[in-house]
C-alpha cells in the first residue's frame, strides 16, 4: 500500500512558505485528533517463514538441569483434576495433543528459539496459579510463565521441558476509578483490550508497543517494557502501583495497592517489575493510568545525519515541551526494510539517511497546532530537517505509525533477525548501527544473494529514551554471524557506559552477558535474591542470572 498519496506534503524545504500556508489553511483541522479504535487486537505474526531450531541444537552448551523431574501421568492428572477444564490444558505427555497444538507455545516471536515443553496449564484464577506453583515446586518441576509470548530475547519460551503456565485464560478487568485513573487488572490482559477499555473513559494504559495486539499486560510488567511513549508517561516501575503475584511455594502476594504514595517499608513490587518470571509469576498488577489526549498529531521528518537528528531531538524538547509524547528515529535501512516486506513507499519523495516521527498529545488541538506548526518551521528554516509531512486524520497517523512499528516484524521477513536493545549516550548512539554494518561487510557476511546470512544492518529506536535497536535482519540464523556479533556489540556498549538491554530484558539471549551491565556486587545480590524467592529454582531456569 503507498501511503505517499495518503498524505499531503505540507513541509518542503524547497516548497514555497505559500504551499505550506495554503495546505494549513485548507484543513482548518490540519494536524488530526486520534480517534479511539474500536477494533479488536491483532495477533501479530512471529517473523519469517523457515523452519525454526530447537534452542538445545542451536546452544549444546545449555545443560537440562538434573535437579528437576521429568513429567509423568501422575503429574498431568493432578493438574487435570486441578483445572478440571480440558480448554485449560495442552497435554502432549500422555500423547493426547499433537505437537502443532503445543508448538505456539514452544516457539517464540523470532523463531529463533524452540523448546520441548509437552504440557501447557491455562490457570484462570490465582487460586489456581498458586496451586500449580506449590505442587511444581513440592515435584521439583520447573515452569515458564508466558503471557502473550511476544518476548523478543527468548525469555518465555523452555528451552527442554519446563512447564508453560499460561495466563491467556486470566483477563478480567478488576477495577477502574474514573477519578484517580486507577486500574486494577488480570496478568492476562491483553495491553490493547486494557487500552479499549480506557479509551472508553477517557483515559489512556501508560505503555504502547508495536505487540499490544498480543502481550499482556502481566508480561508488559515481568519485562518492564519500554514502550513508545516512556518519554511522556515514564517507565512502568513509576506507573505500577501495585502487584498480586505467587511465589515459587504457592504463597499469593497481595500488594495491589491503589496508593500512588506508599513509603511504608521496602517496596517489594519493584523487584517483580522485569523480573521476567524468575521470582514469582503476577497474576495482577494496579496501575496509574493518564487521561487520554485530546489532540494527537503526527509528523514524519527526513534527516540529513544523525547529527541533525540529535539537534531536532534537542528543539523538540525545547519548543514542543509538555506536549512531545514520542521522539522516535528510524535509519533509511529500517525503513526500507518495512517499505520492502510490505511492498509500500515513503511518505516523503527522495531517500534520507534518517528519519524520525514526532508526536504530539495535548488538550487544545488549536495550541498544538500552533505549536507544532511553528517548531515545524523553525526546523525546516534552520536546515535541521530536510523534508516533511504531518498526518491530516486518523488513517495517516496510523500510516506513519504502522511504518515505525512494522520495522519489528519486517526484520524477520527474509528468515531471522538478531536484535541488540541498548541504551548508549545519545552521542555516540547511531556510531554502532554504521560500526556493525562494517564488521558484517568485512566479514563478507552481507550482501545482495542467498549465498551472504546478512540482509542488512539497520538501526531505529526511541531516540527520546537513549534506546536503539540495532537489527541484523537475516536470510538464517548463521554461528558465523552470532560469533561476528557477540560479544563484540556487548564490549561496544560497556566501552560507552551503556546498556546491553534497554528495555527487552535478558531472557536467555543475554544472560551470560550481564556482566558487561552489571558489576559483581550487584549480580551478588541479585543471585541472593533469586535465591531467596525461589531456592528450588523452578522458575524460568537456564534465563536471566
Ligand atoms: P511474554 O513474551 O509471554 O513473556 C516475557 C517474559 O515475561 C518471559 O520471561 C516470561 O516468562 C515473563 N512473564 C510473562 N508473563 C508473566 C507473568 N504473568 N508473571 C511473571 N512472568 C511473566 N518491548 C519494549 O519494551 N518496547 C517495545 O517497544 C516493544 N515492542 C515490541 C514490538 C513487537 C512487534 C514485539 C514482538 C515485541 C516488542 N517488545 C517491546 C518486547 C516486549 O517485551 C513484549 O512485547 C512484551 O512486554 C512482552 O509481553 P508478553 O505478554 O508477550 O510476555
Ligand atoms: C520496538 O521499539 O519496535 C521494539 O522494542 C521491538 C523491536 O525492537 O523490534
Ligand atoms: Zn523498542
């Protein structure tokens, strides 16, 4: 689909001020109210098409851990005559389910890794998360939580024959206060049924990502998602305001507190906040949510260099200020990436070597219009940025959206992708993305046929937050790639004082690489914790620490 003829160009820095006058005065309401969708979620697809390796082929290395037991009938009848449903279990131990049935929850988002889990359990209450975990926990049996099994570093998915506890069967809305803006909500969620739902109150869930179609807001909380907005709402640690969660002994935690001030001893929900399942699994969160804004706009910018994109990043903050709700960057690499996969085009004529999307959210369209509209010039006459266009209704917003958001899904077109999430100072940020693309180069790993792995190295982000993804967008997964790739890009980042996971979490992609992030004594006590919470370590085993 070309979204160009969909648009009207209303900046060109080599248009006439008059064009951009009379495209503003033709709409009087030229930068569009977000309407609420009505839609139902999507279910996003996991990326490529090729068959996907078993994590234990493709790492030998990982070692089923001895301490736990293997599955037998007597375990799968105590968990039937639990959850008495036969919809509440995929059963592939007695040989009652085919492997197709337990393959989506054995095979994660990337394709990139597959367990040999044979019993799936969907509790629908935490009554039944707890005794699921007291009964794991007493048989030794070790379990992976999943929510919307969106993850992006393998987290939720086994790697042998762990147990998935599934929370797709755990979706009531608990509570809403239309005063405070309080919700009170299962784990199972999904983010964007959680969003209807405010929307129809006029409110708005403080976390969006291009997976709200399928993840679930208990898996939002377990990864501390990041998001698109974390620039204007903050991070979910800020957000959360309490928990309901079950320990590894079946013993309910129940912290759902609706206070957004509570200094009353330690603040023990923190620590379930991108623990990623390895503590204790959230059956229930309270969060803070924002009213909804009235007036959302959306402007699509190309760039000349990175050194533009951080000066408008700078004037953004500067002249936008209380109204920037998203500052993101994407390279002409990622872009065309999705351009390719959808078969789609620009929004603008003529290729940039970056591109970012500003969006505004405010309560008076007429002010951030104004606003915009003036920031908009002041860049395009200071040469900060080369080309334009600003959304004129909802269609176009979701347009330019959906090609920052598609860039997820269209790096795993040709086969796999091999993602970096990482927070480095703005300054040197992009200086990875052109660092790998060389390495790759030199390595002879890239190139145009089947015969290189390495489709391209592209680089986009939330510029707003410090947080590139860097994306080697791959024809297969190749050793010989991955062996290019790490630790290289790790000691890249520690040598910035970065992050080697911004927002994605560790799973099993990074967990023998936190020490590039962390120092000793913190993995310490880390690994006191873990623990302290779960000493037989059923939960997640082989991720994280
Ligand atoms: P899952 O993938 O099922 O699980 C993730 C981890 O949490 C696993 O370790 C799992 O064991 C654990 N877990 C899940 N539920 C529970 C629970 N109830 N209790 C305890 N542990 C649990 N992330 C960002 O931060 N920002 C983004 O912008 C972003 N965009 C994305 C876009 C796409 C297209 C995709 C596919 C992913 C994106 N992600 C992003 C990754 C992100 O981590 C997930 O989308 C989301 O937060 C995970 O939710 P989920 O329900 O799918 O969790
Ligand atoms: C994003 O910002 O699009 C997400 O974090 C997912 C990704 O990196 O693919
Ligand atoms: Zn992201």
């Amino acid at each position: 689909m070309a979204c160009r003829s969909k648009l009207t160009p209303v900046l060109r820095r080599v248009a006439t001020p008059s064009l951009k006058k009379s495209v503003a005065a033709a709409h009087p309401a030229v930068y569009a109210t977000r309407c609420i969708s009505s839609t139902a979620p999507r279910q996003l697809q996991a990326s490529g098409t090729r068959g996907a390796k078993f994590t234990t082929d493709s790492y030998p290395e990982i070692k089923r851990d001895e301490r736990f037991a293997q599955l037998t009938k007597e375990h799968v009848d105590y968990f039937k005559s639990l959850l008495g449903n036969d919809s509440a279990i995929v059963d592939g131990v007695t040989g009652e389910m085919a492997k197709d049935d337990l393959q989506p929850f054995n095979l994660d988002w990337m394709r990139k890794y597959q367990g040999h889990c044979k019993l799936v359990l969907k509790p629908g209450s935490t009554e039944e998360v707890s005794k699921i975990l007291k009964y794991c926990n007493d048989n030794k049996l070790a379990v992976v939580p999943q929510g919307g099994n969106t993850g992006l570093v393998g987290g939720s998915v086994p790697v042998f024959d762990e147990i998935v506890v599934s929370t797709s069967r755990m979706k009531q809305i608990r509570f809403f206060d239309e005063v405070s803006g309080i919700l009170v909500a299962d784990a199972g969620v999904v983010l964007e049924v959680a969003d209807q739902f405010l929307a129809e109150k006029g409110y708005i869930f403080p976390l969006d990502l291009g997976a709200k179609g399928s993840c679930q807001i208990g898996g939002n909380v377990s990864t501390n998602a990041g998001g698109l907005r974390l620039l204007r709402y903050g991070s979910l640690h800020g957000t959360v305001l309490g928990i309901e969660a079950v320990l590894p002994d079946g013993t309910i935690l129940n912290d759902l507190s609706k206070l957004r001030k509570d200094n009353t001893g330690y603040d023990l929900k923190q620590l379930f906040i991108g623990a990623e399942g390895t503590i204790g699994m959230i059956t229930a969160i309270s969060i803070h949510c924002p009213q909804r804004s009235k007036a959302v706009n959306v402007a699509f910018l190309g760039v000349e260099s990175y050194e533009k994109m951080q000066q408008a990043f700078r004037e953004a903050k500067t002249q936008l200020g209380e109204i920037l709700s998203a500052f993101e960057l994407m390279d002409s690499q990622s872009l065309g990436l999705y351009y390719k996969a959808k078969d789609a085009e620009s929004a603008l004529e003529g290729e940039h070597p970056f591109y970012c999307l500003i969006e505004t959210s405010g309560s008076n369209s007429d002010h951030d219009s104004e606003k915009l509209e003036a920031f908009l010039e002041d860049i395009m006459s200071k040469e900060i940025v080369a080309d334009g266009v600003v959304a004129q209704d909802e269609t176009q917003l979701r347009s330019l959206w959906n090609s920052r958001e598609g860039i997820s899904e269209a790096s795993g077109h040709w086969g796999g992708v091999y993602k970096y999430d990482v927070s480095i100072p703005l300054k040197d940020m992009y200086q990875l993305v052109e660092d790998v693309r060389k390495r790759m180069e030199d390595a002879g790993l890239k190139g145009e046929t089947d015969d290189y792995p390495v489709v391209d190295v592209v680089g986009y982000g939330h510029m707003g937050d410090s947080n590139l993804h860097l994306n080697v967008a791959v024809r297969r997964y190749d050793k010989k790639v991955e062996e290019a790739l790490e630790p290289y890009v790790y000691e890249w980042i520690n040598s910035k004082n970065g992050s080697i996971s911004a927002e994605h979490g560790l799973g099993l992609a990074k967990k023998k690489y936190i020490g590039y992030s962390r120092n000793e004594t913190t993995v310490g006590l880390m690994k006191q914790i873990k623990n302290l919470y779960d000493p037989n370590g059923i939960m997640n085993p082989y991720k994280y620490i």
